[in-house]
C-alpha cells in the first residue's frame, strides 16, 4: 500500500511560526513533523509515499528529497494553488494508482496507523477516530461495530488519518475541493468503516499545541 501525507496548506493558524518554516517542518522531538510520519510509515512497511506540497514547496522538498534518507520513495505533487483535500489527493491519484491508500493529514500526531487491510469489501473510506479533544468537545462522526455513522449522540473526533479508496473522488471535477463532504456521503451510504485510537494523538495546529506536544514527549522522556 501507498501513503500520503497533505503538506500543502497554508499553515496560517500556526503563524508566526509559519511566516517563513512551512508547517510541515516545524520541529517536534528534535526532528520535523513530517520526518515523523515518515518513520512511523516506513516502521508499517510502507515505502512509497505521495506528498502534496503548495506554500514553501521548495523547502519541504529540499528537506526530504527522494525519500532516500528515510528509506522511501517519495514522489511530489505540486500544487500552483492550494486545491484543498479533496483537490489535492484528486491530483496526486496518478501517482497512488488504482488501490486503495493510507492518507495522512501532516499536521497530526499520531502513534498509530490503521492496517493495510482496514478497508474491506465495498467501502470506500476506514476512518481511525480519537477521543475529542478539550478544542473539539463535539466531535465529528459515531462509530457502533466498527462502522462509522452520523446519527449519534456520542462522536469521536476525525484524527485525520484514514485510508481511502480512489473511487472516493470519482467523477469530480477538476480543482480544488474538500474531502469531508465525501466522506459524509459515503457515511450516509454505509460505505465508511472505522476504528477508536485511544492513544496519544494531537492536531498540532496552533503553536500552543505544537508547544504542549513538545512538553508532553519531553516528560516521557524524561
């Protein structure tokens, strides 16, 4: 199975941290954030990865190159203009091929990641869901046997860590797009599967967080 992992956005609610460090490479345990999903990635015996880069692409490209470093192959897809979730992984789908694809949101931290043989039968999404976090308290989907849904009074949060199949984005136009409304579709159509992580995972979005996730892996270390 292939991976990717989305590295094209903005970065704007980690400012000032991002003015001139995309957000990708903000350090986290004395290495980039993205070198970390790589690691784990490569741990999972997953050696080819997409990553879709728009502002600051040439950092984030020069830092990682081929992949060589890490054990991988990394191919890039660059986009002129952010195209959103959905718009991105539409246009790196020549690059992930036919089969079904573990996608990353670079802007997690998770320990976890779901199998390569998570997705089953029909589905078009498996969703790996967290406890919801004090800045999410609502959260996002209801999972019950091991099948995602939306009518239900108790949600988990998105971790933003899923795998997909192609078919998800079939027949969409060209351009940017969002992924959600997908991914909410094939929930009503009984298409998406999912598993609880009770683990330690974070959305490092803001520098406070990046900051509390810098504090909370010095402990363990320590």
């Amino acid at each position: 199975m292939k991976a990717m992992i989305l590295a094209a956005g903005l970065g704007n609610r980690m400012r000032p941290l991002t003015d001139h460090c995309p957000k990708p490479l903000l350090p986290v345990a004395g290495k980039p954030l993205i070198v970390h999903h790589l690691e784990r990635l490569r741990t999972a015996g997953i050696h080819e990865v997409v990553i879709n880069v728009s502002y600051r692409a040439e950092q984030i490209m020069e830092a990682l190159g081929n992949g060589d470093t890490f054990g991988l192959r990394i191919d890039w897809s660059r986009e002129t203009t952010p195209l959103e979730t959905g718009g991105g992984i539409q246009q790196a789908l020549p690059l992930l091929g036919e089969a079904p694809f573990l996608l990353i949101n670079g802007d997690v931290w998770c320990e976890a990641l779901p199998s390569a043989q998570a997705l089953q039968g029909d589905d078009l999404a498996h969703l790996m869901l967290v406890n919801n976090p004090t800045h999410h308290p609502d959260g996002d989907f209801g999972l019950r046997a091991g099948r995602v849904h939306q009518s239900s009074a108790t949600r988990l949060t998105f971790a933003g860590i899923s795998v997909i199949h192609p078919a998800l984005l079939a027949e969409q136009p060209q351009g940017a797009f969002a992924l959600a409304p997908l991914l909410r579709s094939a929930i009503d159509n009984q298409r998406v599967s999912g598993e609880h992580y009770a683990g330690h995972w974070v959305d490092v979005g803001t520098p406070g967080r990046l900051a509390e996730l810098e504090s909370q892996l010095h402990r363990r270390r320590g």
